[in-house]
C-alpha cells in the first residue's frame, strides 16, 4: 500500500461510494486503484474527455493494465459524433448506483460531481440546428448574449459551459440559472459517500503535467490522434480534448513538434488551475487530500 494513502484509507468503509475529484495528473486514478485493490469496488469514470472511444492515450485514460486489475466503468464507451451530457453521465451514475458493488467515482469534471451531489436541473434539450448555430459562434459573442443571472455565475473562459447555457437560453427562454433553481435532489448527497478532493501544490502538478505529457508522446498520444485526422472536426466536444487541436495543428504543418508540445503543456496547466478555482469553491465540504 502507497504510504501516502495508508491515513486515508483508514477512514473508509468498504461499503462506503468514495468519490474523488482533483485537478489533472495529480494522481486520483491511483487512488481509486488502490481503493478498489484493497477494498473491492468498481471504478466509475468523472472525467468529461475519457467517455470518448477515440481516445486513451490523449485523455490519459486508465491502461489496460490498470482496467485488468479491477472493474472500470464508463470509460471510452461513447462514439465521438454521439451527443453526451452530464446528464447522460448522470443516468448511467444512477443504474451503477443500483448495483452490488461499492462505486469509487473518480475524475476532474466538476460539474459531474456537482450534478451527482447537488442535483441537476431537468433542462429540456437543444434543438440540433440551435446548436450548430452556437458551433459557429465565438465564446464572447455567446457569452453576451446571456441573461444576467446567468452570466453573473459562469465561468467566462469555458467553451463547453457558455455554450450550453446560450443555447438552453435559445430554446427555452429562459436562462439556466434559472432552471438550476429548479434542480431535485442529488442521487448521492455527500452525507451519503466519502468526497475526496486532491489538493496540490501548483509547481508540482505543473511538473508532472508537462513530464505526463512527454510520456503520452512515447506512448504513441501523436498516432493516436493522426488516426482520427480524416474524421477530425473542431466543433465535436470530443475532438477538442487537450493536446487533440495542437497535435492536429502540427500535423497539419501549422506548427512545429515541440510549439505543439508547449501549446498543450499550457492548456493543461490552464485546465488545472480551473480545475484548482472550482475545487476551493465549490468543494469546500470535501476531504482534503495531499498525494505528497
């Protein structure tokens, strides 16, 4: 057993759904291995980029080796072109929560923890020809044309979550903070599992972004994706992992090897620091954890 988990282990119940959460490349997935090694479970993904079937090395997804050695679920099980929400993640969350094994849920998604403890609101869905119009939309223009309450509360710099809240605006009429006052109960509040939330030192998850990187590389993270290089569109959520729009950038002779190496490096350590903001915000209730 690693030595930095032995406190934290000794806390859990192995009846207990364990939930981990923390920024990329911190380590939860080791976690969540060592859980299930010694005290049974399932690991069920949180993480919005691993659903996809297109990608494992790019997402950094669990090995092989890794699902060999205990159960995974919902890891690369949706095709890129098929629509996938949080909650689509949700309704599948829910049936494992109906089963006879303990859930260790882990991942960086907060809005999927937040959904799973919280509740989420019963949003109808977007019409497609609503959607490809926002497809064609610059993030500011979206963002302006939210309503007030709503962009009061979101995150200016996330794509994915403008863009949502613009087009439930577009179809609904409404605004989505509107909706989320609406929301139900959780399907797992956390009085009802064990949060963890990985707390780490900036200077040392950006090393380890940058050399997990490297070793993404080796492993063949550029074949992986120049396979998906005739069926690539940018406006797909599953084709702008990171690391997916610089490599295909060199491939396509826009950039060099190693400026999309960088250019990756700073959008994961982007992501991170996001991922860091919500953590503190939105998780405060959580356990507090420190891999080193």
């Amino acid at each position: 057993m690693s030595q930095g988990f032995t406190p934290l282990l000794r806390n859990l119940s192995p009846e207990q759904p364990v939930l981990i959460a923390g920024p990329t490349a911190s380590g939860k997935s080791a976690l969540a291995l060592e859980i299930a090694a010694r005290q049974g479970g399932v690991i069920v993904n949180a993480d919005a980029s691993q659903v996809y079937d297109c990608w494992r090395i790019i997402t950094a997804r669990p090995s092989p080796e890794d699902e060999a050695a205990a159960p995974h679920l919902m890891y690369g099980h949706v095709a890129a072109t098929d629509p996938y929400s949080t909650g689509h993640w949700l309704r599948e969350v829910r049936e494992v929560l109906t089963g006879d094994r303990r859930p260790i849920i882990v991942g960086g998604t907060g809005l999927y923890f937040a959904a799973l403890t919280q509740g989420l609101a019963q949003i109808p869905q977007t019409p497609a020809e609503i959607r490809t119009q926002a497809d064609g939309m610059d993030i500011a223009a979206l963002h302006d044309g939210l309503d007030a309450r709503t962009a009061t509360g979101i995150d200016p710099d996330n794509r994915a979550r403008v863009q949502r809240a613009w087009e439930v605006l577009q179809a609904t009429g409404r605004g989505l903070a509107d909706w989320q006052s609406e929301t139900p109960a959780p399907v797992l509040p956390l009085t009802a599992c064990y949060p963890v939330s990985f707390t780490v030192e900036r200077d040392w998850l950006n090393a380890r972004i940058a050399r997990r990187f490297d070793l993404m590389l080796e492993a063949g993270a550029l074949q992986e994706v120049e396979a998906v290089l005739p069926d690539y569109d940018p406006a797909l959520p599953a084709h702008r992992a990171i690391g997916v729009p610089e490599l295909m950038s060199y491939l396509a002779g826009e950039m060099t090897r190693e400026a999309a190496r960088e250019a990756t490096i700073i959008a994961t350590r982007q992501f991170a620091k996001r991922q860091r903001t919500w953590a503190r915000s939105k998780m405060a209730d959580w356990h507090r954890f420190s891999p080193k």
